[in-house]
C-alpha cells in the first residue's frame, strides 16, 4: 500500500505547471494570474507579476512571449496574449511602486559586478531583504544591453522606481581588476558582467546548465546573465534567482547552483477547449478594462484534471488522486500522517471501481484498483464499517442460497457443451429475461444448461476477499463438473469478474450470441432514435458494445451517441454497491447519468437498467426489444420484490425443465401462517432505507414470541426492535385477524450491547 501511494503521488500531474509558466523564464503563476485579471482585480494581478518579474515594466517591453508558443489555445483558435494582459495590468493598476518593508538590517556583505539587467535584478531582491548590497559597474551607466534594445526612458525609469525604497552602493566607472580584493571584503559576489564580459577565469569551474546562475569553485561566488549565454529575459530571471543562491550560502554554507526550469509534464484532457475568438484591442495597442478581462476568461486555466472531469467520485468530492492517496495513507495507516485513521473510511467505500479515471489518466493512475486494495487492507483489519456492506452480502447470501441459486444440465439430456449464468439481478429486475433467454438459447443449442446464482463482486467490492474466493472456487468446481463448458453470460459485471478470476472459464456475453444467431427481434423500431448505456463493466467489450448496436440498428432505432460510451463509460451508480456508504453520492451520479443524453436509453445490464428506472429516466434492456418485453415506463423492483422474483424464477424454471428436481420446502422463506401488510407510504420508505419486509415480520415475530414490546396507548400500536444479522430495526406495529399491520418501521445498522 505505501509504494502505490508514492507512485500516485509521483505519477499525478495534478500540481505540474501550466505550459505557459512552464515556457515563462520567470515562472509567473499564470493560474493566478490570470484569474485575477478575470475578476478586473488589476491591482492584485499587477502585484503578483510586479513581485515574480523585478522590474514589470522591462519585462512587459520586451518579454518575447515564450508562452504563446505552447499555449494550447493555438491548436484551437488563437494563443492567450498574455503579454498585453501584462501591461493592461500595467496601465490600470493604482499603485505600481513598490512596497516598501521596515526590516531590520541582515548580515551579509554582497558585491555585484556589473549594473545591467541581471546585476540590477539580484541587488535589488537582496536589498529589499535588508542585505548590504554595492554594485560596481565599468561605465558610466546602468542598463547595460537594455540601452540597445528598449527606450531609455522606459528601463531607468523603471529601474529608479524599483530602488525607490532601498539603499545600496551604486560604483559607476569602476573597472574590477581582479575577484581578490571582493573577497575580502564581501560575504558574497555575483559576476554579471554581460555578453563577453570577465569571468575572471571562473568558466571552467562553474559546471551546471547553461542559462542558469552557476555556483563556482570560490565560495560565495556565483555568475550568471548574458555571461552564460542566456537571453535578456533569461538574463534578469538569473539575477533573482542569483539573490536566492547567495542567501542560501549565507544562510547554510553551501554553494548551490540554481536549478533550470524543466518543462511540464502537464496533459489536458480531451474536449477541454472549446472554440472562442480572440479578443483583440479596439484601440490597436492596449486593452480597455472590459477588453483586458475578456481575453482573460479565454484562458482555461490548464490542469490536468481529466479524473475530476470524468471520474463521478472525483468530481463530486473535489478531490485529486494526491489528496485520496493522502488520505487513504492516514486511514489505512495511522500514524504516518497526522490523523485519526477514519478521514477516508466512508471514501474508500464510495468509488464505483468502474475503471473510467485508469482510462481518461495520462498517466493511467486507477483510483479504483488503490481504492480497492485499501478497502481490503481495511477489512483485513477489522476497521471497514460492515454496515456499508452488509445489505449486500446479505442479497448475496440469498442469490446463492436455495431459495434462488441452483445448477441443472440441459434438459435435452445431452451433453452439456454451454451454460447460461443470467448472474444474480437479471432474474430480480425481470424473471423474464432469464427465462426467455434460456429458451432462445436452447433453441440455438440444445445442449445449453444453466446454473442462477452470484458471481461474488458484493463480496470483492466488500473487501472481503476470503469470502470472494470462496464464492469463485464453487464456481469453478461447478464449472468443471459440468464438464468444462462454455459459460454465457448476461451481466458484464459477471463477464468482468470471471475474465479475471477465473480466466480458465470460455466466456461469452450474451448479446454477443443473440447478434450471431441472425434472427431479427418481434419488436420494429421505426426509425425511433435511442442511445445504448454502455455499462462500466463492458468499457474493454467493444464486440459487446457493438453486437448490442447491431441488434438494435436491425430492430430499425436510430442511435444517438452519448457523451461516456465505449472504452470512457461510466457506472450508473450500481458499481462498488455505493448506496448505502454514500447515498446522497449515489442518487446525484445516478441523475447525472441520466441527464447526459436526451433520447431514451437502451442498456444491457440489469443494474443499469434498475437505477435509471428509479431516477425516471425512459430506459429499456436490450431483452425488452430481442423478446418484446417492457416498455419504457416499467417501474424499478422494489428489493422485496427483487427477492420474491428470483424464489419464483427458481420455481416456475425447475418445474418447466427439471421437474425432478423440485423441493417441498424453501430454506428461511416467511412464515406463510403470518401475513405482514404493509401500507405503501411505508413500503416506499422501506425500500429507500433498504429494510426488507421478511426481516420486519421477523422482528415482530421476536417481539411477540419474548414479550420484549412496548404498548402505546394512545395508538394501540406495539413497538419493540430485533436484530437482523448486524442491524438492530425497530418497528411499530398491530395484529390483526390475518397478521400483523406494519405501521413503521426503521433501523440503525448498528448493534445493540445489552448489559
């Protein structure tokens, strides 16, 4: 666990510079500063370029805007001008002096040698830092190279503004004959003599890159500007950072050079420009306010943040790879951060594990693989809240009990050479498509046997990997006392887990096989446009999601793209069972998912088709149009419902093809002697809160058998609790002549410690 979170840590581009700071020299903090210029805070946006250039009207004069040539604006329509918003923040500051600070004196004697741009840049960061600086130039005058290339009355009067507020030696026509004599004198020396000027035969000892302030072999002596080849702009962002060498020598010691801007690594996400024109001048020259603020808001920002774009859990929550790894370090790991071990419980349990964030990721980081190791090594240690999974374990522990599951060769008597595995919720969101399923497939070969039951993903998805394997391995030994067949399945979920775990298993999806029989659906399109959810599970089945297409296109609909399909589909809100850690998370994904096209959805995955269902989307599986099912406005199953289908679907199929297999009773089925009725205000709430009415009559049946209840008066009604499993429900309720009447009821999943 701690070398995946160094390698997120390490591989997340999310904190690398813009490509514009990147190319800059000076590595303005374009992000800031642009969106200071957004809000018209010319001010504050001066202030910023004022403080990370030295001398902001030089640089806006004769910066050659490095940035326009990486950013990616220009791929679309047109480069940011970032060099007019300079000056636009110029012009429309009130203020363009600068601070002035009352420190108090530094130790340190510093010697700059040369008054040109890069000289001048270093005595005046160390002088505004209170450090003795004098400054000795051959000529007459300062400026340097800048006399060539730019007004005089710009440069000095910038130059005279800067030094407003701080004392320094100026030695003009002062020609240094040698470094000795500094040296005794100074703390510190910066050679910045320009373009083939004296090194004092320090070349040789500098080493480093080109470009940079160089540290030489005399302590404290640095050189850098035009001597070391740089440009004018390199030039003067050599003379800060030289001020930054120096001190640090005072401060420890140690002769370090500066380092060299290195590019980014930065990565945007597909989509993440859109067309804009760029906002020229109306005056030809300068911005006005409006203009400057305008082309401003052109600029996206650059981030790479495709997994906050795409991924659901990302977005939602604000949160960056980085951040999760820290958190889920403190989490799983307390100690190694400052943390009580709970910041990401509830988080780890709440990603979907769909996939997507590996998939849009330059760097192909897969949260949900780091958040599925951390959810076991949570579970392993006993610290993972059994209330976020216990529901689901429990529906697991019904699908593969024998009230639902079971296993039975083709009824044709012959050899098995197929097996249909429907998975867990296809039968519970409609018995039908199982059962209409199975008679086309044996229709297509007769040697087609079936087995119902869970492929275990509640259980991984849990953490709980001892059970997942349990759940594989009799799947497998079914599998192989079947004799080795072809497995179909109807669930990618179930396609994805046996691809996986059990890779020696021949797997096929079903609507592969049902495109492949070239038989045309009952149902006709007309020409009605659709668009196919692609579940999650299927992002890597592009023969899936295209035999799906097929069908439909041959059923005559019409097909309107989504925005997320193929190999960038995202989870519904089913994946990773994230209702119950996360339901305000799970109904805002499941809207947004249904929100992203507007024609009716066609789906082939069952859980897809359930939650759409519940968030009023019009949606149909694709067995609705191959068999001529339901239509778009089928309600959702409730989840007593889901169970009572499955018990029935074992039923009528048992007695349809495998009579001899039939069995008198049903392992922990409701006492039929007790009728529970429930009025539907509170049947809706209990399938919001997932609470199911077999475990309601049960607690009731506690409370009557040991007396534990409470008679209220007022109502008549008795009230009591029990425990299901982990949870503790309570309920409210009255007998009648047929049963009970279940006035209320609710739970805390949580169980109650009697003394």
């Amino acid at each position: 666990m701690e070398k995946r979170i160094r390698d997120i840590k390490d591989r997340c581009l999310e904190k690398e510079d813009p490509f514009c700071a990147s190319a800059c020299p000076f590595r303005l903090d374009v992000r800031e500063f642009i969106g200071r210029m957004q809000r018209g805070a010319f001010n504050s946006a001066f202030r910023l370029f004022s403080n990370t250039v030295g001398f902001p009207a030089i640089v806006a004069a004769l910066c050659d805007q490095p940035c326009r040539n990486v950013c990616p604006r220009g791929r679309v329509d047109a480069p940011i001008s970032l060099n007019l918003l300079e000056k636009a923040a110029i012009a429309y500051a009130a203020n363009t002096g600068p601070n002035s600070y009352n420190l108090p004196p530094k130790q340190g004697r510093i010697a700059v040698i040369g008054a040109g741009i890069s000289g001048l840049a270093c005595a005046l960061r160390l002088a505004s830092k209170k450090y003795a600086v004098d400054v000795y130039e051959r000529s007459g005058r300062v400026g340097g190279a800048l006399w060539n290339v730019l007004d005089s009355a710009v440069f000095l009067e910038d130059i005279r503004l800067q030094f407003s507020n701080e004392e320094y030696g100026l030695f003009l026509d002062h020609q240094v004959s040698g470094l000795a004599p500094l040296l005794e004198k100074y703390d510190g020396v910066y050679i910045a003599t320009g373009r083939g000027g004296d090194s004092f035969g320090l070349e040789r000892q500098a080493g480093g890159d080109e470009g940079v302030p160089l540290a030489t072999g005399l302590p404290g002596v640095f050189l850098g500007g035009s001597l070391t080849g740089a440009t004018l702009m390199e030039a003067l962002n050599q003379g800060l950072k030289a001020s930054l060498c120096i001190e640090d020598f005072l401060k420890t010691g140690e002769m370090r050079s500066a380092k060299k801007n290195t590019p980014t690594r930065m990565r945007l996400a597909p989509g993440a420009i859109v067309f804009t024109h760029a906002v020229l001048p109306a005056s030809g020259e300068q911005y006005s306010k409006e203009e400057a603020a305008a082309e401003a808001s052109r600029c996206i920002r650059c981030r790479c943040d495709a997994c906050i774009r795409h991924c659901g859990l990302m977005s939602y929550f604000k949160k960056f790879p980085g951040r999760i790894a820290e958190e889920v370090q403190i989490t799983v790991t307390p100690g190694t951060l400052d943390g009580d071990g709970t910041v990401a419980t509830r988080l780890i349990a709440t990603c979907s594990q769909c996939g997507l964030c590996g998939e849009v990721c330059p760097e192909n980081i897969d949260m949900g693989e780091f958040l599925r190791a951390g959810h076991q090594a949570m579970h392993e240690k006993g610290a993972m809240p059994w209330a976020f999974h216990e529901f689901w374990l429990r529906d697991m522990a019904f699908a593969n009990s024998s009230r639902a599951s079971f296993s039975a060769p083709p009824p044709s008597g012959e050899k098995c050479t197929s097996v249909f595995f429907p998975g867990c919720q296809l039968g519970a969101s409609d018995p039908r498509y199982v059962s209409e399923s199975f008679r086309f497939l044996l229709g297509l070969e007769p040697g087609t046997g079936l087995t119902i039951g869970c492929c275990g993903a509640p259980a991984l998805w849990a953490g709980d990997m001892a059970l997942f394997r349990k759940v594989c391995e009799t799947l497998l030994e079914n599998w192989r006392q079947a004799g080795c067949p072809r497995m179909i399945l109807a669930c990618p979920t179930c396609l994805e887990m046996f691809s996986r775990y059990l890779p020696e298993i021949d797997c096929v999806l079903l609507y592969d096989v049902l495109a492949g029989a070239g038989r045309p659906s009952p149902e006709r399109g007309d020409g009605t446009v659709v668009s196919v959810f692609d579940p999650c599970a299927a992002r890597n089945r592009e023969t899936s999601q295209q035999a799906v297409r097929s069908l439909l296109r041959e059923a005559g609909f019409g097909l309107a793209a989504l925005p997320y399909e193929g190999r960038i589909a995202q989870c519904c809100s089913y994946g990773g069972q994230i209702g119950i850690a996360a339901p305000k998370y799970s109904r805002w994904l499941a809207e947004k998912r249904s929100n992203d096209g507007d024609h009716p959805y066609i789906v082939y995955c069952s859980n897809c088709r359930d939650v759409f269902l519940q968030t009023g989307k019009p949606v149909r599986h694709i067995l609705d149009v191959f068999f001529g099912l339901n239509g778009e406005s089928a309600g959702p199953p409730a989840y007593d419902e889901r169970r009572k289908r499955r018990e029935k679907l074992k039923e009528d199929l048992v007695r349809k093809y495998w009579p001899e297999l039939e069995e008198p009773g049903k392992e922990g089925a409701m006492d039929s002697r007790n009728v529970l009725t429930i009025p539907p205000d509170v049947r809706e709430k209990m399938n919001w809160d997932r609470l199911l009415e077999e475990d309601a009559l049960a607690v009731i049946e506690q409370c009557e058998a040991s007396g534990c209840r409470v008679l209220d008066p007022a109502t008549g009604h008795c009230l009591g609790y029990g425990e299901i499993g982990y949870m503790t429900q309570w309920v409210e309720y009255a007998l009648s002549s047929e049963g009970y009447v279940l006035f209320n009821t609710y739970a805390h999943r949580m169980k109650i410690e009697l003394e």
